[in-house]
C-alpha cells in the first residue's frame, strides 16, 4: 500500500503523528510511505525513518521539492497561519513518484487513521482520477464555490486532505499541465489553494467516497446535522475511520477544542514525539484569555459549545443529536 503525505519543517511532528496512528491499525499490511517534502531537514528525515525500527512493516522514501521551484508558479495562501505553499506540491506527484507507483492513499498531516485501510485500497478506481469525500464547508459559503470554479454544483465539491488518487490516470492524461494551464485560466484567485484546482479540473472524473473515510472538523459543527444523509453522518462521527482536524484550531495546540482531540492525544503518545509540547497558536495574552474565557463559560452552561454530540439508541439504531 503506498502512502503519500507532504510536509515540511513545521509540519513534521503532526506528520509523525499521522504516520503513528497508520501503522497502529494497518500492521498487517506492507506500507510504503512516500513523503515529499520542501527543505526538509536531514534531522528530520532521519527521525521519520526511525519509524520503521519500531513498525517493521513500514518503508520510507522520501522526495525533495525546492521553495523556489513552486513559488516560480505564484501559488499563495494568502495570510493562513496554519497553511504554507507546501500544500501545492500533490498538484506534481504524478511526476515526482516513481513509474511503478500507480495509486496512492494521500493523507494532509493534520489527520489520524483509526481503521484499516484495505477496504480504501480495494476500491476501484481504474475509470478515475481521485476518489474523495464531498466538503460540506466550502459547499455552504455564502458564494457560489461552483460558479466561481466554473462547473454545474450537481457535480459536488470534495475534500483534498484525505484523496484516492489514480496516479496512472494523471500521467495518462498530464494533469500536471491541466492544473497549471486551470491556475493560469483563473489568474491564481483561490478560495481553498490547490483543492480549488483539483476541483475545478477533475469534477467530472471524481469518484465521492463515504464519509467515513474524511471526517473532516465541519461534520462535528452542530449546522451540519441539516446538511448530507443524517445517519452516515452520525455513523462517521461515532466510529471514523479517519478523522480529518481541518479546522484552525489544530489539536496540538492547547486552544483546540475538537471533539476528538483526545483520539489525537493518544496517537501522539505513542509516537516519537510523545513528549512534544502543546503549542498556542499565536501566543498572546488575548488568546489565552479567550480560551479560558470560553472554557469557563461553556462548562457553566452559559455559551453553547461549537460542536454537537451524537447518542445512538440501542433499540432503533437511531442517532439523536446534541
């Protein structure tokens, strides 16, 4: 099974983490992890393949992109302060991974696998591009994501961070070229970075996978029990074989209030990094007095949490949302 995230310095202990909660629920399967990366240090690289000293069933292999090589096109991510030009460089896999590489899982670092991941590699997706889940955030903004990207919304709008991508398929028909011949098409206005290009190109040759496959932080807000089938949205969110933390608030920074942030938690305890601190997204007194603020509040039933919890009655099977 081959593997592909892309990260960089910044990223490397939520990368490492990723890789952890793989190999915990997939020991059974022989995987190859394809990391590429931008300016990675050596340091790292060296700590990443560590990994497979513990998990004998992991090999690594590792692909260098320069900064300068993708800033050459004018990519941006405008002021994100938890995003980097790095997320561009999947729009080049087809030509970075090697010839005998046909598809590939491709995981963002911001995600924890809890499930096997054979019934994902099993799906055929010969007659494909990628396969992946639809993004009910970007799908309810105010604007039309359709119009703008320039595609029919019957078509739906998927989630870049958790892909089934049919490399094979990219080469076949240089999707390099489409993605970059699209950028330029659009003069490089974005609403999401290079999930808008893969979108706006691949509509039509997508395949939608089920939820559980991309449990993105969007599901867990109460407003999306009124959006997509209610009842594999509470399967997904009971029992996710991959949870997705898309949001700002990442869970190895103290303000996170995610859910599932314990499942993060967890991974990371028996990762390499177990004792890497949790961080404050910037660091000021102001962020730290809302947080405590917002804590303290909530737990007095005076501010109503972000997110839902769901109950599952045991006799009818039904969800019940709260």
């Amino acid at each position: 099974m081959d593997i592909v995230l892309c990260t960089d310095n910044n990223y490397a202990m939520p990368c490492g983490v990723t890789i952890t909660s793989i190999l915990e629920n997939n020991k059974k399967s022989s995987l190859v992890f394809h990391i590429v990366s931008m300016d990675l240090a050596e340091s790292v690289k060296d700590k990443l393949r560590s990994i497979s000293s513990i998990y004998d069933n992991a090999t690594f292999k590792f692909y260098e992109l320069k900064k300068d090589f993708i800033e050459s096109y004018n990519f941006s991510v405008f002021d994100s302060q938890y995003m980097s030009v790095a997320t561009y460089m999947r729009l080049f896999l087809g030509d970075i991974l090697p010839e005998d590489v046909t598809k590939v899982i491709y995981l963002d670092c911001d995600v924890i696998v809890r499930k096997d991941l054979s019934d994902l590699w099993q799906i055929d997706i010969e007659n494909y591009s990628i396969a992946g889940i639809e993004d009910l955030y970007a799908s309810s903004q105010k604007f039309s994501i359709f119009k703008f990207l320039g595609y029919d919304e019957s078509y739906k709008y998927f989630n870049a961070g958790i892909v089934f991508i049919n490399i094979e398929y990219w080469r076949k028909h240089d999707l390099v070229t489409v993605f970059l011949d699209y950028f330029k098409k659009i003069e490089g206005k974005l609403f999401f970075y290079d999930q808008d290009i893969l979108n706006g190109t691949l509509y039509d040759t997508k395949l939608l996978l089920p939820v559980k496959y991309n449990v993105h932080e969007y599901y867990y807000r109460r407003r999306t029990k009124r959006l997509g089938n209610r009842e594999e949205i509470a399967e997904a969110i009971e029992d996710p074989a991959i949870i997705h933390y898309s949001g700002a608030d990442k869970p190895w920074m103290k303000t996170c209030m995610h859910p599932m942030k314990e499942e993060y938690l967890k991974y990371k305890s028996l990762s390499l990094w177990k004792d890497a601190p949790l961080i404050w997204k910037k660091n000021t007194f102001q962020e730290k007095y809302k947080y405590y603020e917002k804590k303290i509040l909530m737990s007095l039933g005076l501010r109503r949490p972000r997110y839902y919890k769901i109950k599952k009655d045991v006799a009818t099977g039904k969800y019940t949302f709260r």
